[in-house]
C-alpha cells in the first residue's frame, strides 16, 4: 500500500460532547443570579449542588451524598474520613491512574500496592496475602481501573475475612454494575469524578457516597462547610454533625452550584449515554478480538461495565514493535496510550514512577501486563462509522508491524 491510499483518521480521540442546552440554560441562570456557590442559597432554598448530591445518592440507592472539587479530592476525604492516619497503610491495585496513590499520600499513609493479572484487575490472591501479612494495612482503595470491575464478592469477602474497609474509586465505573449491584455500591464509601474525561463532564468534579452517617459528617465538614452543613440535604442529622464539628477541620474541597447546575441534567441522561459507549465498545471490540496478535480479554459476564475507553494487549511483542506500533498509528491519526512506559507520559504513569512512596514493590505480573496493554478512549463525539475506520488502520497497522 502506498501513502497516497493510507486510510487517515482526523477526529479528536479527547473531544466530548457538548453540554446539553438544559444544561446550558441552567448554568446561564446561575451565572445571572450570581449564586455560584453552594451555600449561596436563599432561606429554605435547595441549591444546585444539595439538589445534585440528592440526586446522585438516589441514583446509587445511597443514603448520603457529597459534591467535591475532585474525585482526587474526593478519595482524599473518603481515606480521612474512613479513619485513615498518618503511618497506616493502604493496600491498592497497582494499575490505577495517578490521583489515586496522590489520596493515599495526601492522607499521610504508606501504600501497599497490589499486584493485576492478565484481565487489568486487582490480583485478589494477592490482596488476600497481602491483607493477612500486614497487619496495620486496614484500607483498600479498589480502583476499577479503566472500568474494569473484578469479582466484588470475593472482594467483599476478604474484606470481611480480615477487616479492610473497602474504599471504591468509580471514576471509570459510574453507571456500570457488578451482578446486578452498582459499582460503588460494594464499599463503605465511593468516590466519582465528573472531570472531562469520565462519565459526566462539569470540567472538574467529584462525588461521594456512603450510608455511614458519622463518615458522611466528618466528609462534609473537611469538604468545607464552615458550620453551614445544615444547608446539605444528602445528610444525617444535626447532632452527628455537633459532635465532631471542632474536631474536623476544613479542607475546602466543594463544589459549586454551577457545576451542578451542568450536571443534573447529565445524571439524568446517564443511563442512555453508558449505552452508547458499549455500542461503540462493543463494535471495536467485535474487531480488535479478530486482528491477528490483538487480545481483549473476556469480560466475566456479571460485569456490567460502561465502554468509555478500551483496552488491548500485543501479547509477546518486544517494546521496539509496540513503539513502532503506536507511532505508526498514531501516524494515521489513532491515537492510543500505552501504560509500558517506565516515565510517566501524559495521564498515564507505571506504578514504579510513584517515587514519592518509599519501598515500592517489583510486582511482576503488573509490569509484564503493562507492557503491552494498549488503550484508547472512545469519546461519544466517535460513532460507529468512526470505530470502523479506527478498526481498519489499526489492523492494517498489526499486519505490517507485529511479529
Ligand atoms: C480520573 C481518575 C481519577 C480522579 O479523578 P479527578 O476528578 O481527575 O481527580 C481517579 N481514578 C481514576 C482511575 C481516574 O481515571
């Protein structure tokens, strides 16, 4: 084949959709009011940020909600707020993306890094191991990394076994499920992000929900609430709060009522948009599985996940082949990352450059398994005419470069 007929894509692989006009509207109400934030409400007045924590909570069949600035932000309140301190350690799937080891320092604990296996999730043989050997290690962020979702039951069971409090990281798991049960729904407390790139996009944003009335209080006094957490809705009583309400200090993490105002609307059209993603997903998988020297490995069937991006691996092939690989498609307007790096390129980071942790482990199946998973975000701006063409360069492009 000669350039002059090489196949071309020109689309943007980090475009979004726009924000919907209810949403626009909704924001340029606000905007006029100029009662961006939260606590910027009238007497007896809900505002956007209360009225979207109420909402989301119901969404996850969840008694309480909190609208942070971040999802880092957020899993940083959910560790301090679960009772993490400084010197504790908190075990973690060590194929995750950066704000989530960023929480855990943040928090003044150690990490204990766990190693994957060849379907990108948490290694449970592994946690178990490593949950029974340290004993000071009571905590574990399980981050459904990519919106790959393990088996929460044998999760929950080894936490019960040997008393971790599950934390869950959804930021790639909002709308999915596991067995019928949402994501999120498995832990003590859950953290969301609604930044760009996830599910809902507010620019940045996170969410957290718990049915613990004494974790949801402390969250939303740390988040920031002055002593105005009466104006919550997604909230235990009174008197949880005046108990601690000296004891907790502010670590000014909210949201702000514009960022909610953009975000209703989207909640209530997140089911439709998950399907979306999974047509797509679907698709372009249907094909990579058949492009000689691509593996996806199988989804357990109980995993009901949202397809916003997708993730391969060039079993067997060298790091010169996958560089060549990706730059070749990239060259063709594909663009796909690679977690093999040992430096930290863009959004994605090898685990060994957290070196803000001392100590970090060899884990062996981590890093064979990074070094060759390849991933691609599928924006919603991509429709399936799109997906096909990605699907022909990147199988033009195996068939001239893997081994
Ligand atoms: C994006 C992301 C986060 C954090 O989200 P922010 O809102 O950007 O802080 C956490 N975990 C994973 C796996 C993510 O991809």
């Amino acid at each position: 084949m000669t350039d002059i007929d090489q196949k071309k894509f020109t689309k943007n692989f980090t475009l979004q959709e726009p924000i919907g006009k209810q949403g626009i509207e909704k924001a340029l109400s606000i905007l006029n009011s100029g009662k961006i934030h939260r606590y910027n409400v009238d007497e007896g007045e809900k505002g956007e940020t209360a009225l979207l924590e109420e909402e989301f909570a119901a969404y996850m069949g969840k008694k309480y909600c909190l609208a942070c600035a971040s999802c880092g932000s957020a899993m940083y309140l959910a560790l301090k707020s679960a009772g993490v301190k400084s010197g504790d350690k908190v075990l973690c799937n060590a194929y995750t993306l950066a704000p989530v080891p960023g929480a855990i320092e943040n928090s003044g604990a150690d990490i204990e890094l766990v190693d994957i296996v060849d379907d990108y999730t948490i290694d449970l043989d592994d946690l178990e191991r490593k949950a029974k050997k340290e004993k000071n290690a009571k905590w574990l962020m399980l981050s459904h990394m990519r919106g790959h979702i393990t088996n929460m039951e044998r999760v929950v069971e080894i936490c019960n076994a040997d008393n971790l409090v599950l934390i869950e990281d959804c930021a790639h798991t909002m709308g999915a499920s596991w067995d019928g049960k949402r994501s999120g729904s498995f832990g003590k407390v859950s953290c969301f992000s609604t930044q760009t790139y996830k599910h809902m996009n507010s620019g940045e944003g996170g969410l957290l929900v718990t049915d613990d009335p004494d974790l949801i209080a402390r969250a939303i006094i740390y988040s920031g609430s002055y002593m105005l957490y009466e104006r919550h809705t997604a909230r235990p009583p009174m008197d949880v709060f005046e108990n601690i309400n000296t004891m907790v200090p502010n670590y000014s993490c909210r949201m702000d009522n514009l960022r909610a105002a953009i975000l209703r609307p989207q909640l209530e059209n997140l089911n439709t948009q998950c399907e979306c993603w999974n047509r797509r997903y679907r698709f372009l998988e249907q094909g990579l599985i058949q492009i000689k020297g691509i593996t996806c490995p199988k989804r357990d069937p109980r995993e009901n996940y949202v397809g916003s991006s997708i993730q391969f691996s060039l079993i067997d092939q060298d790091e010169t082949t996958i560089k060549k690989f990706l730059i070749k498609c990239m060259d063709q307007g594909v663009e796909l990352k690679w977690f093999g790096s040992e430096k930290p390129v863009g959004f994605t980071s090898v685990y060994s450059s957290w070196e803000y942790f001392n100590n970090l482990p060899y884990l062996a199946n981590t890093k064979r398994i990074l070094a060759t998973m390849c991933d691609m975000r599928i924006p919603l701006t991509f429709d399936i005419k799109d997906c096909k063409l990605i699907l022909q360069i990147i199988k033009d492009v195996a068939q001239t470069i893997l081994k």
